[in-house]
C-alpha cells in the first residue's frame, strides 16, 4: 500500500503511522457523560470506505486525512489534517 | 571542583574511518562527512506565510521553497524539510541563530540544528544503486534532478535528502540526519556501497 501526501507525494507505507477513525469529533464540554463516553470509546466497524488520521512521520511528520476503503485498501482521498500547513491559514 | 571542557566533535568521529573501504580496486561510491556547518529551522507562524517570505526573499534573494526542493541562494542552500518550514544550511557565521532571529521576528520560529544533525553526502558512479537498496524515492535523473528534495526515512530513520550541484559530472546526494542516528546510518551505508568499492573522506566544506 502506498500513500500519495499531500505535500510530499507518493511514499510507501513504511513511512506513514495509523492513529485511526478521524471522524468522532470532542463533544461540548456540557455535551453529557453518554456524549463523552461515545467518542472516547465507541467506534464503528466500518466495511467499505472509512475516513482515518495518518501520521508521516518518516516524512513531513504532517497529519493526514485519508478515506481508505477497509475492504480493498483502495484510497481516494488524501488531505491535510487540521494544523497542518496552517501558515497559509488567514491569521 | 571539576573541570568540564566541552569538545565539538562530529558524531561521526568515531565510525569515520578516512579512506578506501569494500571491494578493491573499485571506486563505485564516495562518502564525504561534511563538518562544522551551520543549521537552522525555520518553521513559518500560523497565518504568517505571506510575511515569511518576504523576509526570506529579502534575506537571501530568493523564495523560500513551499514545495519538496533544495535552493540555492548563494552563501546558504534552503532546504524544504516539511508544510510550512525549511532549513537553512550554510557555513562561516553568516546565517546563525543569532544572525536570523531578528529577521524571522514575528513570522517564523527558529531552532538551531547545527549539532544536532550529520551531513553526508553520497556520489559516484554507483551512488543511486547504492541509495536505491536504503531508499523507496526514485533518484533517476528525469525525476530527481539537481535541486530535488525530500523528508523521507532510510533504513527506518528520517532523513533530509535532496541533490546538490553535481561534482565531476556526477550527481551529489546530501543527507541530513540526527547526530544520535548518524553512526547507525553511516554503517548501513558502508555494508550497502561496500560492493561497489567505496572511498571515504570528511571535508569542511559544503557542496
Ligand atoms: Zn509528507
């Protein structure tokens, strides 16, 4: 498998860290203890494509936003993680 | 009390052993350790990209590099070493610490690198075959010319890699990588250039 970032292109998988599901997202702080408790431990099981925080750590040692189809590996979209090349970000 | 007297020393002071080394006879690969040269990072401030390169531009005359490449700029080469941050290699004083802080006030943070990394660079006949057993990138000339750069890893360690000018006709490939790793990395690099004979030398000069 190989992973096409964003800013540095296509590397091997050797280079890239899997951290996981990138779609919970932290709830409100008076979100509830059910809130909390569903998006520090519970996460689908998805068959098909999945969207999943990489880390190019033997590169850049940016975050990436990748949509990897958990059946085939096929990816179709590689982004950058919130905070990655936020210099261009408006101040 | 004691007395501590600290010696700049490279890290490869010990593994370098100057010479011919491997299969004889043969002059396939050349590895020279390049000492003493002056490191900094710059990494560009949220919000602050537009800022930065004009002080870049204005300090060396030329863009800073937003994409994977090695610039030259005269007395220092910039090197893109990931999104929003670069090297600045150089040697003699001129582009310190000291000597950027005060034109990257505001726009970028700095860190000196200058002994916290080794710098090793790799030509010869046999340099991309012997690169080719340590790195996934693809050093043909059509696709990594003079100038290219990258942050990718050899041999599970990370690396700055990018070409330099080429010397004798040849092509020249620099790596940067951490002074705690260098001495790792230096013998993974001898065992993989020994077959083609390898001849090992450091110099103060940068290429
Ligand atoms: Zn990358």
């Amino acid at each position: 498998m190989r992973i096409v970032c964003p800013f540095c292109g296509e590397r091997e998988l050797g280079e890239f860290t899997y951290l996981g599901d990138a779609k919970p997202q932290r709830p409100a702080a008076d979100a509830g203890e059910d809130a909390i408790y569903d998006y520090v431990y519970l996460r689908d099981n998805i068959a098909g494509p999945m969207s999943e925080h990489w880390y190019h750590g033997g590169g850049c040692r940016a975050w990436l936003k990748v949509t990897r189809n958990t059946l085939t590996h096929e990816i179709s979209s590689v982004e950058p993680a919130a905070g990655a090349g936020a210099a261009k970000v408006g101040a | 009390m004691a007395e501590f007297s600290w010696d700049i020393r490279s890290p490869l002071d010990r593994a370098l052993v100057a010479g011919p080394y491997g299969a004889r006879g043969e002059d396939g690969v050349t590895l020279i350790e390049i000492r003493n040269f002056d490191l900094v990072q710059v990494m560009t401030r949220r919000g602050a990209a537009g800022e930065m390169a004009k002080a870049a531009q204005a300090r060396f005359g030329v863009a800073a590099p937003e994409t994977p490449k090695a610039v030259s700029a005269g007395d220092a080469t910039l090197i893109w070493s990931g999104p929003d941050q670069f090297l600045v290699l150089s040697k003699g004083g001129r582009h310190t610490m000291e000597a950027l802080a005060p034109v990257f006030a505001g726009s970028a943070s700095l860190s000196d690198q200058s002994h916290a990394r080794a710098l090793i660079s790799v030509s010869g006949d046999k340099a991309r075959a012997m690169l080719a057993k340590l790195s996934s990138i693809d050093l043909h000339p059509d696709v990594f010319g003079v100038g290219a750069a990258a942050a990718t890893s050899m041999d599970h360690t990370s690396v700055t890699l990018w070409r330099g000018k080429d010397r004798n006709a040849q092509a020249v490939f620099n790596v940067l990588v951490f002074a705690t790793f260098a001495e790792s990395l230096w013998h993974t690099m001898l065992d993989s250039a020994a077959e083609y004979g390898v001849t090992i030398s450091h110099s103060e000069d940068l290429v």
